[in-house]
C-alpha cells in the first residue's frame, strides 16, 4: 500500500473572489488536508490567449509551469461554472494550451461543474478533456445545477445530498490515485 499523499491539482473555471467554484475548491482542500496536498492553481487569469503557431521554445514560461504542474500532479480537479452555456474563457485557454502536449494523456481528472444550470458547461468541459486524453471515470464527474441554493457564500456545502455526492466523488477520485 502506497502510504505518500496524492498531490491534487485544482483548477477553478471562476476566477473572481467570490466564485463559488474556488470556493467549492478551498473547502475540499480543508477537508481532505490530511489526506491528499491539493494546490489550487489560480495562475490561469494571467495566461495569454492560446497560440497554436508558437513553437515549444516559444511557449510562455508561465504556460511551462502549468504544464510542468499538471504533469507532477497526480491527479487534476476541475471545478467550474457555466458562462453562456459554456466552459469560461479563461479554462477553455488554459486547457487549449495543453493541446500540443501529452500532459493530460491519462492523467486521472474529476470534475464538478456548479452553476445555475450547468448542462452544457460541463458536456463541454467533458468533452474538450476526452479530446486532450484525460481520463474520466463516470462517478468523478459531477454536476451541481442551482448552486446557490447548495452552497453558501462562504463554500459550505448546505444540501445534504449534494454534500453525500461531493463526498462520494472525491473518495472514488482519490481511492483511483493509490
């Protein structure tokens, strides 16, 4: 039995202060401390926009170190809202930027998409991340629609059954890592 800790990446999709998806994030990272280190990574607002004409030489420093992180990283968590029934802009550039790498081929992704809706937002989150080889498990991905009414403005997770399946998702999710 592996006794080291899985290091966790966690990308939040909504980059204001007051997003409940970073919110979500820094609850998660609380609860589960003592058993995996979860980095928030909250670089991505100051990525430039995905150039698909630069060469690897070429490519951001900051890019680089994205890469260089979710490649340690055994495992990623995605957690994001809904933006005009999409993945927001920002995330979409972040993940664009894997594209010409391997880093997500077969790296162990979990998802939750939480927003008003969030239908389309997280069918296409999980559509781009099949497209750059993520690997998906059924019961790591998870949609909570009306999250305002689920999670309070602090991050506490309010719905009992929303609180059982977040649980649920991050033991299957890291029990996956071992």
């Amino acid at each position: 039995m592996n006794n080291k800790k899985p290091i966790l990446l966690a990308i939040s999709g909504g980059i204001s202060a007051t997003s409940y998806n970073r919110k979500i994030l820094n609850t998660l990272k609380a609860i589960y401390e003592p058993v995996c280190d979860m980095i928030i990574y909250d670089k991505i607002v100051n990525f430039p926009f995905f150039d698909s004409g630069i060469s690897e030489e070429g490519t951001p420093d900051i890019i680089k170190d994205f890469l260089g992180e979710v490649k340690r990283a055994d495992g990623i968590l995605i957690c994001s809202p809904e933006y005009v029934f999409s993945i927001p802009g920002v995330l979409k550039n972040a993940l664009e930027w894997a594209v010409a790498s391997v880093v997500f081929t077969d790296k162990p992704v979990a998802v939750i998409t939480a927003a008003s809706v969030g239908q389309k937002a997280h069918e296409s989150l999980l559509l781009v991340l099949k497209t750059i080889g993520a690997k998906l498990m059924d019961d790591t991905n998870l949609l909570i629609s009306g999250v305002k009414g689920k999670v309070s403005i602090e991050g506490q997770i309010q719905d009992e059954q929303t609180e059982i399946t977040i649980k649920n998702l991050m033991e299957r999710f890291l029990e996956s890592l071992q």
